[in-house]
C-alpha cells in the first residue's frame, strides 16, 4: 500500500470492472450509496472470499489459457458436448439452444479471412458487424486526421494498457493464485509536484489514517490532523490510526467511486479513487512483482517551473536575459522574484506572456 503512483492517475493493485452481484442482504455486497456514484462501505477481503464461494466449478477461476478441450462444439460420438450442458444451466436454456450459442460464438467463427491472407487488412465481405463498423472507422480516420495529438493519446493509452497483458513471472513463486482480487485505482495529481525528500505518507480510507513507518525516519504525518480534528470537538468523530505495513487491501473497508485520500512529503496530497474490483483473469499481468501496475496516464504532461521545479508554469518568456532557453516557463513567484525587484520594477529586457498549462483540462 505504501508505493506512490503520482506518475498516472490509474492503476491496479492486486487485492478491479464491478460485476453486478444478486443481493442476498450481505453487508459485503457492494451496493450503491449513492446512485452511480460510489457504494456503501463493504469489506474487501470477506467480498472476495463471497464472489469465490458463489463460482460453480475450479474452471471459474483457472488462470490457465484456454486448451482444445474448452473450445465450444460437439464431441464426436454425436452426444451432448458437456460444454453445453454447462451454458444450459448458467443461461437456464435447453440444450439445443446452448449448442446453438456454443457454435455460433466460437472462436471459429470470429475468422474473417482465409488461410494466407494478411491479418491486418479487413475483408470487404466481412460478416462480423463489429469489423465492419471498425473498417468505416479506420477508412474515416485515415481521411481525416494526420499524425496529431489525437492520434498521439490513442496509442498512448493502448501501449500502457497492453504492454504486460498475460504476462507470466519467471519465478513460479510470483505467480497470482486463483482467485485473488485485482483493485483499479485513480490517482489524481496534486497541485504542486514535489521531490522525494522524506519517506513519511499516509492512506486515510474510512477514518483511519494508515501512515507508513517503515523507517525510523517516518513521522505519524497524520497527528496534527488528529489533534485539530479533537481540540474543539469539531464533528469529525474520533479517527482511528495504524501502521499502513501491517494491512493489505484485503483487510480494508472501502468505497467503490469515493474520494479517499494519500499524502507524502508533508503537505503533498493526492485524491485516490478505487473505481473497481474484480477476480484476476488469464489475461491481467500475473507477475505480482509488477504491482501496482500502471495502466494508463494522462498524455499531457504538466510542464512545471524551470526554476523550482515544483510549480505549474504561469508564465511564459522570450528573448529573456535571464533565462537559458527560449521560450522559458515559470511559476508565478519565481517569475516575479526573477525578473522584478523589491519594488515591483522590471528588471533585465524578456517579453512575458500568461500561459495556461493545458493539463490543467485533463
């Protein structure tokens, strides 16, 4: 719990899309508390230990790819495929209907092109609507946009969201078991970026402050707040603390889609939303060492003071006699302390323009 992920807003911890749960009155059902919002408090670990109980076979949770054996069909003495016998019951039809399904969702029938021809171009006589839809797609975008930024974001996000699907550790001993959790977690970025300089942090989920002391360096970051929170019995309750390396994920009570909170460096804060919880699949990354994965990052980049190296940039200079590079970009407090003196009079020749940081829209 302890790693930092300032650089994206959204990656996966094992333990992420909610998959709706008949309501059986568990309190572990994470059921809306706000519609379309976020849900009610539900214990992460005992959801888990539900969800694993309600699967009906091993074959549920296998993370082993899928062999000959489970592709849809009928065996070959002209009996029922146990396969179907399977759908038939999650989908509560007849076997006839399940054979039917089987045979028209099988991986055969996703091939839209013969032996020998090239996989990258789609088929004009295509009969899969999704290709054909993707192919008015490609031939409209081939048309009207060159190599920009939008082109630019789209393989952005797909590079950090394939590049560990499905991959394996070398070590056997890193592999994820069956069953386990995979959290997705938002990151927003704080208002100021600061350098690594102190090992202190916290996580608040559900009042209790979980602060890292790894280290006989780290200080309890979330004392003050405490104290100012009971001096004058301001409402808040009574906040509970504990060592953020003696819990997992799975020990915590959270909310789906509510803001929780992470601070480091002192005042660095973060706003941290888990948006989802799921089973692990053969094709999440299941070498656990890569954990917290990052899957995806805003694609424009903050650009931050040239000075300080901490704040957005507010201005913007050229033909600077005090900068080493043109165009130069400054914060607001390092451009006035740089070019202006005590008395508010220029100093120096430059041309300064206000410049609006187009993170800021992300």
């Amino acid at each position: 719990m302890a790693e930092d992920s300032r650089g994206g807003p959204a990656c996966s911890w094992v333990g992420s899309s909610l998959n709706p749960v008949p309501d059986s009155g568990d309190s572990n059902l994470p059921e809306y508390e706000v519609p379309e919002v976020n849900t009610r408090a539900f214990h992460v670990g005992a959801f888990g230990d539900l969800w694993r109980g309600r699967l009906r076979g091993a074959g549920d949770l296998s993370l082993k790819e899928p062999g000959a054996a489970e592709l849809p069909g009928r065996s070959g003495n002209g009996d029922s495929d146990p396969g179907d016998a399977a759908m038939a019951r999650d989908l509560d039809c007849s076997l006839e209907k399940a054979a039917e399904l089987r045979a028209v969702c099988s991986l055969d029938m996703l091939k839209c092109f013969a032996e020998g021809d090239d996989p990258e171009v789609i088929p004009e006589d295509t009969d899969l609507v999704t290709l054909r839809n993707r192919k008015r797609f490609l031939e409209h975008r081939e048309e009207t946009v060159t190599i920009d930024r939008a082109c630019r974001q789209e393989t952005f996000a797909y590079e950090m969201e394939s590049h560990a699907v499905g991959k394996k550790p070398a070590n056997q001993e890193n592999m994820i078991q069956e069953g386990e959790l995979i959290l997705s977690v938002n990151v927003l970025y704080p208002v100021i970026f600061h350098k690594d300089l102190y090992k202190s942090a916290f996580f608040y989920f559900e009042g209790t402050f979980y602060n890292d002391r790894r280290y006989p360096e780290c200080r309890d970051l979330s004392r003050t707040i405490i104290e100012w929170s009971e001096s004058h019995d301001r409402g808040y309750g009574k906040f509970q603390t504990a060592r953020m390396e003696d819990f997992t994920f799975n020990d915590l009570y959270i909310k789906l889609g509510f803001p929780y909170l992470y601070c480091h460096q002192g005042d660095c804060e973060h706003v941290v939303v888990i948006t989802d919880i799921r089973l692990v699949h053969h094709d999440d990354c299941l070498d656990r060492t890569l954990y917290p994965l990052l899957i995806k990052k805003h694609w424009l980049w903050t650009r931050k003071c040239f000075v300080c190296k901490m704040y957005t940039a507010r201005w913007v200079t050229n033909n600077d006699s005090f900068a080493p590079q043109d165009p130069c970009f400054f914060c607001d407090v390092c451009f006035r302390m740089l070019h202006y003196d005590s008395e508010g009079n220029k100093l120096g020749e430059f041309l300064a323009y206000p410049y609006v940081d187009p993170g800021t829209f992300n």
